[in-house]
C-alpha cells in the first residue's frame, strides 16, 4: 500500500539537485554544508538581535571601566605617596652628594580621553570628580621626574635640565635608594662618578658600596675616591699583539692597589706622596666599611683604561 506523491518527488529531486550544486560550488561535504547553513542562521540570528546584544555589551563594558577606574585610582594614589617619599629621600641623598638645595618632584599627569575611565583625582575636586582619562597596561599616570637643581629655580623636566654631573649623582640617588626594593642580583654602573669632584667622590664609594648590602655592584671608574671603596680591584690595559689591539683585565692585590690609586691620583711617574696618599684613602675605606660590619659585600671595581 504505497503512496506517490509527484509533488513531494519533484520537490526532494529539487534540494538533491541544489544540494549537489553548492557541494561542488563551495568543495564541501553534505554535513560540512549543513554546519555552515546552521552557523549562518546563528549569526542571522545574532544580526536581528544586534540591539540587545549590543546594549548588553555596552553595560560589560561600563561595569568594567568603573572596575578599572577604582583600580587605576587606588594605584595612582599610591604612586603619588611613593612619589613624595622618593623625592623626600632623593633630596637627602643628594645633600650628602654636595647638592644641597636640589629640589626633586614626580610628577603625575592625566590624559583627558571622553572613552577612557572615570577617576576622582586626589584633591577630590568635585569639577573633576567624573573626568574621563585615558589608560594603558600600565594605569592612567603619565610620570616625570622633575629637578630644580639650584635655588630659585623652577622644576623642569630631568632630561632636559640635568648636567652631567647632576644625571650621574641623580642617578646614583635614585639606584641607591630603588636598590632596596630591587630584586636585580648585580649592579653595573659605567663611570656614574662623572663630572663628580674629589670631595663628592668619597660619598659616592660610601654609596656605591652600600648598594652591595643586597646586590653585587660593578663600577667602572676614573676617581680614586670610588676606587678606594671596592673590595676588588681589577685594571683594563690595552695594547696591540700580533698588529691587533687587545683588552687585558688584571686583579690587584694591595700593593698594586696602591700604585694604581696613586697614578690616579697623580698620573706617572709615581711618587712616594703619591702612593702614601693612596695608601691612606685605601687605609680609610677600609676602616669606613669595617665599622659598618660588612659580611657578603662585594663591589668590584674596574679601574683606567688605557
């Protein structure tokens, strides 16, 4: 007792026909054809509801950006307390580096951005308790050291202020302080002792050797003041073999020590006021870190080049 129906034949033949057209057309199998139908009418669907799809969106992102606000806020807040302490202490290090009346600020700046996140500043301002500023991986402060190296002066920018001499001794502050929260097993300064006097030089070693409380520390140097204060001493030569110019490196022992501090101090010939001179700024180093009870401490130094 079976049933033909021309119609439901004719219309099975038709999706047949078209089914074989689009597996030839699009290179796909039946079920791969079926899978991309059922996507499409998935991102049909998607398309109709784009509305309340997109407000649902619209209030992920809103709770996110009053998350991240609150987060950027409390960090920011506690980069400025940081900033007060640091310039506090850098302007005491610097006293003891013969600068006394260096002014040091961090500055902290916000970039408005109408799609950035909502933040209350720290003076709770309220016509600006709703600013919208932009941010980065790094949170919303824009940060720059500021210097008033003399008197009178107002703070500007570090980088276009600074001498020589004041970037080296700027520098030695902030690493002589960053180094008690730096987890960096060594320390590398190259010639930090730049544009830095003789009566500076012996706080510069007194710091640099410091730092070796928690790191070890390489200071390549051309002051005998710095010299002094390594607990190893080692001299780079230069000299041509074979017709090429080589680098020799050479551990000191005391005696060799003090020839070489003298002919910094002096130049060549030595003299005996010299090396004597030497003897006594080693002699007084070495009292310096003895009264400060030294156990690990090791800071090399890499004296003249020549």
């Amino acid at each position: 007792n079976l049933e033909f129906d021309p119609g439901r034949m004719a219309e099975i033949e038709e999706r047949f026909l078209l089914l074989r057209t689009l597996q030839r057309k699009y290179n796909g199998t039946s079920q791969e054809l079926i899978d991309s139908v059922e996507a499409a009418r998935v991102e049909l669907d998607r398309l109709m509801h784009s509305a309340e799809h997109m407000a649902d969106l619209e209030a992920q992102e809103a709770k996110l950006l009053k998350e991240l606000g609150a987060l950027a806020g409390d960090l920011s807040r506690k980069r400025r307390l940081a900033g007060e302490e640091l310039s506090s202490r850098i302007e005491q290090s610097m006293q003891d580096l013969a600068m006394p009346h260096v002014k040091f600020a961090v500055s902290i700046e916000h970039v408005p951005d109408a799609h950035g996140v909502s933040f209350t500043p720290h003076n709770g301002n309220p016509d600006s308790a709703h600013a919208r500023v932009g941010f980065d991986k790094t949170g919303i402060d824009r940060i720059e050291f500021m210097i008033s190296p003399n008197p009178g002066e107002p703070l500007k920018p570090l980088a276009r202020i600074a001498s020589g001499g004041e970037s080296a001794r700027l520098l030695l502050a902030m690493k002589s302080i960053l180094s008690l929260v730096d987890v960096v097993p060594a320390l590398v300064f190259d010639e930090v002792d730049v544009g830095v006097g003789g009566r500076a030089g012996s706080v510069v070693g007194e710091k640099l050797w410091a730092m070796t409380d928690n790191h070890q520390v390489l200071c390549i140097t051309h002051l005998p003041q710095v010299a002094a204060f390594g607990d190893a001493h080692y001299t780079i030569r230069k000299h041509v073999q074979d017709g090429r110019t080589r680098s020799s490196v050479t551990p000191l022992d005391w005696d060799s020590r003090i020839n070489e501090v003298a002919e910094m101090l002096d130049g060549v010939p030595l003299s005996e006021a010299s090396r004597l001179s030497a003897k006594t700024m080693l002699e007084r180093a070495v009292t310096f870190k003895q009264s400060r009870r030294p156990n690990d401490r090791q800071m090399a130094i890499v004296g003249d080049t020549q």
